[in-house]
C-alpha cells in the first residue's frame, strides 16, 4: 500500500488506539489524524512532512507518542532517529607459537664495519653558474673593492617603512646597505682576504659600506635601531668587533688630528732649530767676551783690534 493511498483514520480514544504499519515501515498511532495533499506528501497534524521517496531510505524513522490528559489536544511528537552501526574491522591477532616463531625467524641485519657517519660523504655534482650568480659575485666583488668601510649587521624583520627611513638616514651621509644571499657570499669570502669575515655570517646578514669611514654616523644611526645589532666588519682592510667599531668611532675627527700633527710638527722643528742654534751663538758671545777683554788689557791695541808689528831688530 502506497504512503500516497494512506487514508485518515478517525479519532479514537488514546485506550484504545491501534498502530497501523504502513509499507514504507513507518509507525504512525491511530490516534493521530492524517490527510494526504495532492502532492502526494503524507502530512501529520503535529507538523510533519513525508515524501513518498524518502519511505524508501535506509534508515526507518520512528514516531512515538504520548497520550495527552484532555481528549480535546493533540499528543505531543518525539523523533527519534536510528543511524546505521559503523564497522571495524579488527586485526586478528597472531596465534602464540606463530610469535614466537617470527620473533626467532626475525631478520637481524649486521652491523657496519665502519660508522657511516665516519665515511666522508659523497661528492656532489657541480653546478653550473647561472647568470644571477655571476652577476651577483661581480657586484659583491666591486663592494668590497671599492669600499674602504664594511659593517655587518643581523637582519632582522623590519617593515618596510622602518627599512625605508633607514635606508634614507644612512644615504644622507654616504652609506648604502647591501643585502646579498650567503650561497653567493660566502664562496667569494672563502677565497679572498677576507676570509676571518666567514663567522660573522650566520643567518641572514646585511652589509653597510661606505666610500669612507663614516663609523661616527653609522653608529649613531644603529644605537636608535637597539633590534637590528652591530656584529663587526672591517676598515681599510683591518678586521673590527663590534667594541672596535664602537672606539673607533669616538675618535677625533681626521682634520683635527692632522691639526694637531701639523702643530706638534712645527714646535719639534723649531725646538730642533733653537737647540741647533744655541752652540753658535753661545760661541759667538764668548769670542765677543774675549775679544773686549783683550782690548782692555792692552792699551797699544789700536782701534782696529789688530796689534802693530813690533819693531825690526838693527844688524850688528
């Protein structure tokens, strides 16, 4: 019989209700009032709605209800819903003779003569230079040719307005910053002389250089960036600290030392001349001392200050 052909039963007492199974397996009380629309949907009274297709569905759908205490209400509806029992499959366990005998069958490799970690590893197939590569070698090669300052500094994540204003504050007193991989940086420290350089690049690293050592600036510029550090570098091929760049950097300026030299040069020079001058004049003053002794010694020196020939000696 068709969910579409169900005719409403009529209303009885709830003592005496009979169930009335339909062929779609669902389980409706006799004392409910059915009616079926002309969509061929079976309505309930309490609200429910149930297409014909849907009677055919794997899972029943079971309506329970309660009697109500006055016969002029409508029982209240219950859904429950049944969902299919989910399936595992467990593994079977091994008998015991069966273990023991894969335990002692077990396979047990030998252990290596030598250590594998001890074996030097395989060599590598080398790699053919692309153009980037070579282009980048070429630029950190003229950096460090040209460049009398190189700091290294931590690269830390800045955002991009903070590295721009960086960037910026760094360019007014002639100092670029460099950022160039370690793949590429690396090798050519290795072979050139700054190779003590290797330890100070760890991790991402960027350069500062500068035509000039401009270390006064640069660490001004740094102190007010406390997260991006100062590891070292190196002027004019001298390797700094961190505290060297720092010490140098409280030096005089270049112009006021060449001041100070040129000074200390120039009094050196005329201590030189007064001590090189002070024999002669002292002579000088001591002959002038004798000569007016002499003259007021001997009245017959002449004014001249040479003395008259003595008189000849008549022959016999």
């Amino acid at each position: 019989m068709a969910a579409s052909e169900v005719q409403a039963p009529e209303l009885r007492s709830p003592i005496k209700e009979k169930r009335k199974t339909g062929s779609s397996g669902l389980l409706v009380d006799s004392s409910l009032s059915n009616s079926v629309l002309s969509s061929g949907c079976l309505c309930l009274e309490g609200g429910l709605f149930l297409h014909p297709g849907q009677t055919k569905a794997s899972k029943r759908l079971h309506l329970t209800t309660r009697p109500s205490f006055s016969p002029g209400r409508l029982p209240t509806f219950q859904t429950v819903r049944y969902g299919s029992k989910a399936v595992t499959r467990h593994r079977r366990v091994m008998h015991f003779e069966r273990q023991k005998l894969m335990a002692v069958t077990e396979y047990i490799p030998p252990k290596p003569t030598i250590n594998p970690r001890c074996l030097p590893p395989p060599p590598t197939p080398p790699q053919e230079e692309t153009g980037l590569v070579r282009l980048l070698r070429r630029e950190i090669a003229a950096v460090f040719r040209d460049n009398r300052m190189i700091a290294v500094c931590q690269h830390v994540a800045l955002s991009a307005e903070d590295k721009l204003l960086l960037r910026h504050q760094l360019r007014k007193h002639k100092i670029l910053m460099k950022i160039f991989p370690n793949q590429v940086l690396k090798p050519f420290l290795e072979e050139s002389k700054y190779q003590n350089l290797l330890p100070l690049f760890v991790g991402h690293n960027l350069l500062l250089v500068s035509e000039e050592p401009k270390v006064k600036e640069m660490v001004r510029i740094l102190k007010g960036i406390p997260f991006l550090p100062l590891l070292g570098g190196c002027i004019d091929d001298t390797i700094l600290s961190r505290q060297g760049f720092i010490n140098y950097s409280k030096l005089p300026s270049l112009a006021l030392v060449q001041g100070e030299l040129v000074g200390g040069l120039t009094f050196l020079t005329a201590q030189t001349y007064s001590m090189l001058q002070h024999q002669p004049r002292q002579l000088t003053a001591l002959l002038d001392q004798y000569v007016k002794q002499q003259q007021e010694g001997d009245p017959a020196v002449p004014a001249s200050g040479q003395p008259e020939p003595p008189d000849p000696v008549p022959d016999p």
